[in-house]
C-alpha cells in the first residue's frame, strides 16, 4: 500500500469523512469496471453494498493492501448477489467503438495500455471468466499477482498467466476490430470512385443496346 493511501486509511479509521471519501474516489472507478464485470447492470448496487461493509469494518482493519481488502469484499458480494441471481458471471460490459492502438508495440502492452477506457474494458466480456477477472484485478485495479492472486484464491503465478493470456486475446480482438474496420473504409470509399467508361456502358447492355462510343477526332 503506497503512504499516502495508507495515511487516508488510518485517518478514514479514526473518523475523518474527507479521508474516507478520497479512498472512494480513488477505488470507485476501477471497483465499478470490475462489478460490472462480474454483475453486468447490477455493479452499481453491488458497489453500494461493498461500500457500506467497507465503511463498517474498517475500523477493524488490521493493515496490508487496502485495495485488495476493499476488492475481496466486492467479489464476495458480488457471489452473493450472483447466487441470489442463480446465474453466472454476467461479463457484460456494453460494447462501444475501439480505441486505435499503436502498430509498433507489444500486443500485450498495448491491450493493457488501453484498459482505462470503457471501450477496450468492452472487450473484456469475450474473454473466459479467469482470465477476465485476472486483467482486471491487474490492469484495472491495479493489483500485484500475488495480491491478486490472494483475492482470488489462488496461486501469483496462475494469476499472472491468465491475466497476460487475456492480454494477449485482448490485443487480438483489438487487431481484428481495426482490421474489419479499415476494410469497411475501403469498402464504402468504392462507391464514391467516378464511373468510367464501362461502368457507363453497363446500363446500356443491359437494356440490349451497344455501348456508346465517344465521337473520334479527325
């Protein structure tokens, strides 16, 4: 935990209100990314609920990395609220428009350099729930693979590769978009090249007559 999210904790546990809302403001965000994850539209009321044990027990709060606290009392609830739901994982995350990526980067990096946007996170919904929850507590959160790795119960080194083969798929998925992308520019440019000679002709032959010809100077 860096000092100075560690001084608003301790000040938040002694009772100071503006420290407790700098930690909200800090966390919400990502928290919200990773709720909306796991409970699609429900993630605002799973965030309140987080929020309320998280402000009851902090002052029991013993130490170590507070973001990792905060986040295991989100997945926590989030189950809860799943199996009062009686479905699965949700995972999904509103598609929206692709941010263009850099062509000379890794393709790891450049998918986890794109995390803070809504429309990357989108993305997130194709991946298999491992490796979704595993970017998210490391790109998005901003968790170390053994903290995360605490969160999910397992071990750093399963959290570190499922979080870096969800990169990678991620990185793709992006790679195809722009791909698809560029080729629907190419496509819908067509129509606006000026017709030519033969594409002048076509309506005639197909009414059955000869093409016009341009008169010949002489």
């Amino acid at each position: 935990m860096t000092g100075e999210l560690e001084q608003l904790v301790e000040a938040a546990r002694s009772g100071d209100e503006d420290a407790f809302r700098q930690l909200y403001r800090n966390l919400q965000p990502g928290l919200l990314r990773y709720l909306t994850a796991l409970v699609g539209a429900d993630a605002e009321d799973v965030a309140s609920e987080t929020w309320l044990q998280v402000a009851r027990d902090l002052p029991t709060f013993t130490g170590g990395e507070f973001r990792a606290w905060a986040v295991t009392i989100a997945r926590n609830r989030a189950m809860d609220h799943l199996r009062r739901q009686r479905r699965r994982p949700a995972l999904s995350v509103p598609v929206q428009e692709l941010s263009e990526l850099a062509g000379d980067a890794d393709t790891a990096e450049r998918a986890g350099e794109s995390l803070g946007t809504e429309a990357a996170l989108a993305m997130i919904a194709s991946l298999p729930p491992r490796e979704a929850e595993a970017v998210l507590l490391r790109a998005v959160i901003g968790l170390d693979a053994e903290t995360a790795g605490r969160v999910l119960g397992r071990r750093a080194g399963a959290v570190r590769t499922a979080a870096h083969r969800g990169l990678r798929r991620l990185a793709l998925l992006l790679d195809q978009q722009g791909t698809a992308g560029a080729r629907g520019d190419a496509v819908s440019g067509a129509g606006d090249v000026p017709a030519g000679p033969r594409a002048e002709a076509r309506p005639r032959q197909r009414a059955g007559l000869p093409p016009q010809t341009e008169p010949v100077d002489g």
